[in-house]
C-alpha cells in the first residue's frame, strides 16, 4: 500500500503524519510527504478592512524561491518526525494550488489512501481561505483521512 500524508508545517499536519505512520506499520504501507509550494499572499497593513485602493500598498506576494524554501523545509522536518517514529519515508515539493496538485499527484502515482491535517479554522476563515482537507475531500477519487 501507498500513503500520501500533505504536510504544511502546522501541528495538525504533524498529528496526520503520526496517524499515517501508525497506520502504515500495521499495513507495511510506504509513505510520500507531500508540500504545495503555492505562494501566499500577505497583509502587511493595520486591522482596518482592505480596499482596492490600498491593496498596492498594503499586500505582499511571497517569492516562488521562498515560497519553495519554507517548503523545503516543511518536508524536511516531516521526514525528520517521520524518522524520529522509526520510519524513512519519500517527499515530494509540488508546484500549484494545494488541493489540485495533491489530488491530481496522488490519483496519478496510484496512492491508496491520503492523510492531512485540519486546523479548525472559524467557519468564516474557512470560507474567505477554503480548506484543503476539505477540498481533497471533494475532488479526489483517493479515500481522505482528515486528522485534527
């Protein structure tokens, strides 16, 4: 068996990736971290609401070189808790917007089943930001263990 586990670097992509291992050992399944490097956007202004006006001034887009960097990274420490629980796993960095790339890697490369985290955002912020366990969730033909 195949495992995929998406990992961002949050806590409950850790939680999905402990989940994953212990499953896998019970199932002498393999397991492939996977990161979306897909550039973020971020808000360098006050708490006042954004309007298009000030959007130039107040709005930052990531790099794709840090973006890939802080990617890097985040697999590099999900195979370092993944060793930690006594297993060597693969990673892969994907380029593109996390719930399309995972869904389409993971259909493509045969995986049996895919695990991700859930942070538990307010329903609002899901709503404005979406939520990629929940977009796995919808798109892929891949069962989805959603961990919390």
């Amino acid at each position: 068996m195949k495992f995929l586990v998406a990992v961002d670097g949050s806590e409950a992509s850790e939680e999905a990736l402990a989940v994953a291992t212990t499953v896998a050992e019970a199932m002498d399944a393999s397991i492939t971290v996977v990161h979306a490097v897909s550039p973020s956007v971020y808000d360098e202004g006050g708490g006042e609401p954004l309007s298009s006006a000030e959007a130039g001034r107040r709005l930052i887009v990531e790099s794709i070189e840090a973006a890939e960097r802080r990617g890097s990274d985040v697999v590099e420490d999900a195979v370092s808790l993944a060793a930690d629980r006594g297993h060597d796993i693969n990673s892969e960095l994907l380029y593109g917007p996390p719930v399309s790339t995972i869904a389409d890697f993971a259909e493509a490369d045969g995986f049996d089943a895919i695990f991700v985290g859930h942070r538990g955002m307010s329903r609002r912020a899901e709503q404005l930001l979406g939520s990629v366990a929940k977009g796995l969730v919808e798109r892929t033909s891949v069962p989805v263990t959603v961990v919390r």
